[in-house]
C-alpha cells in the first residue's frame, strides 16, 4: 500500500532480496550472542585470553572480528562490537543469526535525559521510543517497541546475583545525535524516556521480527539537558564497561 511517507510502506515479507549471508567463521555451535559496544574491554579480553578471533564481519569500514567466549561448562557465547548506530548494528546482528544466534544481550552506554542518573549507573531499557529509520522495515508503524521479557528478566536476576543497582528505563533511539534538540528531548520526556541512543529500538524490532530474544543493559553517560550538554567523562568508565560486559556474558546464558 503505497503511503505519502516511504519509511511508514511497512512490508512484512520475510523474503528479501538480498538476506543475510553465512558469515566468514569456524564451525561453532552457540545459540548466544553478546553484542558489546566497548571497543577498549573486547580489545582487552583478547589481550588476556579470554576471547579468541574465529572468523570477521565486514563492511566498507574494515574488518570485524567474530569472538569466541569460553568458560568451563557453560555454553559457548558468540562476542561481536555491533559498530554505531542502528543500519549497521542490525546488519551485523542479522549476520550473527544465521549461524543459529537465538538469545542476545547487548551491552553499551548512553545519553541520559534526568539528572539524578548518575553517570555509571546501570540501565536496562525495556521500551524504546522508534525515532530511528531501520525498525519501521521490521514492524509496522508504532511508536515504541519492547526488549523481550525473558531477556529482561535474565539481565535483572544477574545485576540482583552480582549486588549491582540498576534502574530498568525507557529509551529514545535517534538516528541523528546533533538534532536532539530542546523541544524533541521534552517530548521524549513527557512519554517518559529516560536516556538517549543510537540502537536499541532497531534491535528489539529486529528480535521481533527473527523471534530471537534480545535485551540491552547500558549505563549512564553524557549528559543532554538544556542547560548545555555535559561529557562527565562517559567512555572512559573502564569499571562500569567492564561491569556490563560481565553481566551480558552471565545473562545471555540465562535466557
């Protein structure tokens, strides 16, 4: 049905032109994924030995190392960075499926719209505003869309086991970080969103859509209010990265 505006022309037909491909990787048997947007503790972990490469995602930005988590009776977790922003995390992501991915955690940081978040803090989003263009070719036109309540559910049971307060929140997912404006952030504010990405209304309409469970635990970073914006040193919260990164690995398994 044609629509005066193309991003609403929703077509639920599984059946692409293109579909993803089988990705460049050994022979694995995990049915779970974290997606890690740190770039400095994945780096690290290799460092130490706790990943190891087996096979590469790629895109015109380079190559994209597949990981491989191991621990001593557990199941295998598939690690990846999902690059920035929502077209290029759900294509790594869609990629990541095809080798039998049906349970995601995805672990990374984000803009806070209240104050009394503290930079650092641990969120878990379990609704997000859909003011991104990538979800709308993965569900019909709705104004938000949920993480999946198994994976919530997972992700909370984990932070309560480690002794780790968090704050389960609604996000704004946006496409275009230099247009949040005044009048947009209270919108957002008055529908009760709490923090700011890039990504996590994509990847929960794409779990839908793939019947895969997906849920995300960020913390708190930058500060948007319009008083002026506020860095507060967000990505260099080594502890808080390395934290998260923990409890993805923990909660995917649980799910």
């Amino acid at each position: 049905m044609e629509h005066p505006y193309p991003i609403l022309e929703y077509d639920p037909d599984p059946n692409a032109i293109l579909n993803p491909h089988h990705p460049n990787c050994e022979p694995v048997e995990s049915t779970c994924a974290v997606l890690c947007f740190f770039a400095d503790i994945l780096r690290e972990s290799l460092e130490k030995g706790e990943l190891h490469i087996i096979g590469m995602l790629g895109s015109e930005i380079g190559n994209n190392p597949i990981y491989l988590h191991e621990s001593p009776e557990r199941p295998p977790v598939i690690v990846i960075h999902p690059g920035v922003g929502a077209p290029l995390a759900v294509g790594f992501l869609e990629e990541i499926l095809v080798l039998g991915v049906d349970k995601v955690i995805v672990c990374g940081s984000c803009g806070v719209l209240k104050p009394e978040i503290e930079v650092g803090d641990a969120l878990i989003p379990v609704e997000a505003v859909r003011d991104e263009g990538t979800s709308y070719h993965y569900l019909p036109p709705a104004r938000s869309v949920t993480a999946s309540p198994q994976a919530v559910q997972a992700l909370e049971s984990v932070c309560r086991a480690k002794g780790v307060p968090y704050r389960t929140t609604k996000a704004w997912t946006t496409d275009a970080f230099y247009r949040e404006t005044p009048a947009k952030r209270a919108r957002r504010v008055a529908e009760g969103c709490e923090i700011v990405e890039m990504e996590a209304s994509a990847l929960f309409a794409l779990a839908q859509f793939r019947q895969v469970t997906l849920g995300q635990i960020v913390y708190g970073g930058d500060l948007v209010i319009p008083e002026g914006w506020d860095h507060r040193s967000w990505n260099h919260r080594r502890d808080a990265r390395r934290v998260l990164y923990e409890i993805a690995l923990e909660a995917v398994r649980e799910c």
